[in-house]
C-alpha cells in the first residue's frame, strides 16, 4: 500500500465545500475507527494545500475514524492547488473505490459539480466521466439547475480578514424596496452555503479556534461510538430480559420509552436542521411529517 505525508489532523480542513456524501456512514466510521486502534493501515486521504490551508478532498470517513481513535496525525497524498481545485477532485472521490457511493451521494456530486466555475466550459459527458455517472443524470440535472447556474456569478470578497466566496449574481443591482420605498431589510439569518469563509491572512488568528473545535469534533466521535457500543448492549440486555427470562411486557414498555425518547430528540434536531437549510432534509434523510 502506498504511504503518504504524515500530517497533523488539526491541520486539515473540513470546511472547504468538499464533502462529496449526501451523508457519512456511522457504521463505516465506526469500523475504521475500531481497525486503526488496531493498527491498521488505511489509504492516504488526499488534502490539497494551497500554501496555507490543507483542504480535505477525499477521506472524511478515514479522518472521522482517525478522531475517534485517538490519532493525532493521518497519511495524506497532498496535491498542490486552492480549495476550488480540491473540490473539484472530491466530485470524482470513492466513484471506484472506497464506501459505495448512494444515489444521493451521485446526485450531491452532479448538482455541486454543475455549481462549479470549472464546469462551465465542460460538457454533460465529461462531467460524469469526472464524477462516474451516467450522461443523462447531469444532464437531467442541468436542465433542473440551468437557470440558478446560468446566473450564478462567483466573486471572492475580503471581510475583517477573512476571505469569503459569494454568489454576486445580484451585486450592482438596485436595492429591493418595500411598498413604501424604503430598502427591505433582511428578516433571514445569511445562508452558509452563499457565503463559506476559504481562506485569508486572518486565517493564522483563528488557528486556536479551529484547534478547539477539532476537541470537540473528536470528542463528539467518541460520544458517538459510545452511544453505538451502549445502544447495542442494550439491546442485548432487553433480548435477554424478554426471550430468555420471560418478562416480555417489562422489556416491551422499556423499549417502547426509550425509543419515544430517542424519537422526540430526533425531531427536534430535524426540526433545527431543516431551519437552518432546507436542502437539509434531502442530506439527512428527513422524512416530511404528514401528519
């Protein structure tokens, strides 16, 4: 297996638009976790550095996994480029190895590839050649998302420090104006996926902050696993509870709180996430509530 340069995970970035998955697999993450605590050896995952940053393209699943093992560095194969470019490469990730990619996951590379600069002069061919799809589903896609992307116009702005990609596809156009003539003012919180912070000189100065928040996302990890690891052991113990010792009312009614519980957590998150971008229902596999 082809090693690659040892790289502190800290120092990786997750933030650059390059997760190629509608969603991550717990499961996988938990494997893969379990293998490198016992010294197994994984592909490199591949970062682009753009002399600053180290943006992750491929291997979300593998860094996961490395957190929640412990690991405080991963093998990378590092390309030279900016963050578009490791974009542009995670479309094409796991299209032929790796966790198998689901429709969602095909469709969530074809809509983000059509999205990007580089597609513009590509044609629905060589898109999915680039994302190992078939021809008729980008452009299936093209033609659902043609309007957005034929207006969409991308700028690079710098604010306090920080440099930021935005849709400029209305700077220069008058400001909308209510009934009364006066300016609308924006009654909506700023959608993340219009404005994403990439890179900038200020960037140095948040290096703790990231540092912080990877604590967290390595402890939520572990939380995570913790809570699979519990749930099953549970599950045993209510198997045995029922079949073997006979109390089937007992481990029913615990079963049944425990999963009203879990249940009403759930939609709460959903809820949340739902509010914060709607696309995220698709992403999340939220299930619209007919009732």
């Amino acid at each position: 297996m082809k090693g690659g340069e040892p790289i502190s995970i800290a120092k990786i970035r997750l933030d650059g638009g390059t997760q190629p998955r509608a969603a991550l697999n717990v499961n996988a993450i938990e494997d893969y976790a379990k293998a490198m605590s016992a010294g197994a050896k994984f592909p490199p995952v591949a970062v682009f550095y753009d002399g600053e940053h180290y943006w992750l393209a491929d291997g979300f699943h593998r860094i996961k996994a490395g957190c929640a093992a412990g690991l405080d560095v991963i093998d990378c194969e590092v390309h030279q480029g900016t963050v578009e470019d490791a974009q542009w490469y995670s479309f094409s990730a796991n299209k032929a190895n790796g966790l198998r990619r689901t429709n969602s996951d095909k469709q969530r590379a074809v809509k983000a590839a059509l999205a990007h600069p580089r597609s513009g002069s590509l044609s629905n061919s060589e898109i999915a050649r680039h994302c190992g799809v078939t021809t008729p589903m980008v452009g299936k896609w093209r033609e659902q998302l043609g309007l957005s992307i034929k207006d969409l116009k991308i700028a690079t702005v710098t604010r306090k420090g920080s440099t930021y990609t935005q849709d400029a596809s209305k700077i220069g156009r008058p400001p909308r104006t209510s009934k009364l003539g006066q300016p609308a003012t924006a009654t909506n919180p700023p959608d993340p996926a219009v404005e994403t912070p990439v890179a900038g000189p200020g960037a140095a100065a948040a290096a703790p902050g990231r540092s912080a928040r990877w604590q967290r996302i390595d402890r939520l990890a572990r939380l995570t696993l913790s809570f699979i690891e519990a749930t099953k052991h549970f599950a045993h113990l209510l198997s045995w509870l029922g079949e073997t010792a006979g109390e089937f009312d007992e481990a029913e009614l615990i079963l049944s709180n425990a999963s009203s519980a879990v249940t009403a957590v759930a939609v709460q998150i959903e809820r949340k996430a739902v509010a914060a971008d709607p696309l995220n229902a698709s992403r999340l596999g939220i299930q619209e509530n007919k009732s």
